[in-house]
C-alpha cells in the first residue's frame, strides 16, 4: 500500500494537496503523521527517513519516494489513470497543468500574509497590494474555468482532479481570512467546501492541539 508522509493538518497546506488527491479518488493510502517545526530531533530525523529532502509530503511507493505536492500528483496520475487527475483533452490537460504550476510557485505575498491555519478565528486582515493582486488572480482563475467546463462538474474541469488539490489550500485562506469569492468564483469556493474528503481534513486539523506560535501571529 501506498504510504503517504504529512505534516500538521492544521497548517500543512503542502501536505493537504496530494492527500486529498489520494482521498476524494478512493486512492488506498497509509497515512504517516510527523509533527513539523517541533524541537524534538527524532521527529526532523524521522522525515529525513523518509526523504532526504527533509520535506513532506512525500509519497513512498515500495522502493520509490516521491516527494513535492505537484510531483506527487503526476505520479499518482500516471499510476491510477482511472482517476483522470488531469483531464483528458490535451488543451484542458495543459491548462490545468499550467494553472497547477502557477500556484504551486506564485503566490507569494498571498501565503505569508494569510498562512494556512484553519483553527484561526475567521476574520479579515489588511492586505497588501501584491496579496490583494493575488486574490484577484485566484478568482480570475476560478471563474474563467467555471465559465468554461462549469457545465461539466462544480470543480476547476468539471470533476475533481489534480488543479483542485493544488487550489484546495487558498480555499481554506480565503475562509479563514474572510476573502469573499465572488460572482462566478464562488461556485468554486462552494464546491470546494461541500467536497467530503476537504470536509474529513478539515475536521482533522481543527481537532489538533499542536499549536505552532510563529504561525499564530497573523
């Protein structure tokens, strides 16, 4: 069975990705929790065990370690083509690809300034005006694709693939930092939230009591 090495569900916006990837397909996976930024040394050698990256997620496959989020879902895609985590119309499969590697590298002023915490009280913060750029890209990207294959499915391409692990993070930003998605975006937004398996991680990281402090400030 596949294993699936995360960090904290309450702030693990990385770690969030493939899992779901995995658990809204009915992917089997052993899941393996190490805490992340603790002091205890046996936990950051514990991750190193497992990649020598000294990152998660990563996804170990017999002798095979994958690691990073984005890599992880094109090697679930290429092992369980039944998934269709990436379309399978060339032009949507390059989209999806593109909007996919865009947020895995972009994005910047976004995260650091509304880090993913999902027992945060729900409230707005001040944001820049690279953050608030950001915000307006994420709901330009939402709704084009609901404009486009919303006909076919709630999710980015219609059913759930690999764009909407990739996405599934800010929707969990846009809640927590009350960022309103709007108009055609909000379809998305609504999706995202009804989706059982982004309804199980949630439930699971609100009920942690690890509390990281440098993650508490915003």
């Amino acid at each position: 069975m596949l294993k699936l090495v995360i960090g904290n569900k309450n702030y693990s916006s990385w770690s969030m990705r493939p899992w779901l990837a995995l658990r809204a397909n009915d992917i089997p996976f052993e899941e393996v929790f190490i805490p992340l930024y603790t002091d205890d040394k046996a936990d950051k050698d514990r991750i190193l065990s497992f990649s020598k990256a000294g990152k998660v997620p990563a996804l170990i496959d017999g002798d095979l370690t994958v690691w990073d989020s984005l890599s992880i879902i094109e090697y679930l895609a290429e092992k369980y083509p039944q998934a269709k985590l990436w379309p399978e119309d060339r032009a949507r499969r390059a989209h999806a690809r593109s909007i996919s590697a865009e947020m895995h590298s972009g994005f910047m002023p976004l995260r650091n300034e509304c880090g993913m915490n999902l027992h945060r009280p729900v409230g707005a913060v001040d944001l820049s005006d690279g953050a608030r750029a950001n915000v307006a890209r994420v709901q330009e990207i939402w709704a084009d694709c609901y404009r486009r294959y919303g006909n076919e499915g709630p999710f980015l391409f219609g059913a759930f693939g690999g764009a909407d692990a990739m996405f599934a993070p800010v929707v969990h930003r846009f809640r927590t930092y009350a960022i309103e998605a709007k108009d055609d975006a909000r379809h998305y937004f609504d999706a995202m939230m009804s989706l059982p398996a982004f309804q199980e991680w949630t439930r699971a990281g609100l009920a942690e009591t690890l509390v990281i402090e440098k993650f508490e400030a915003v």
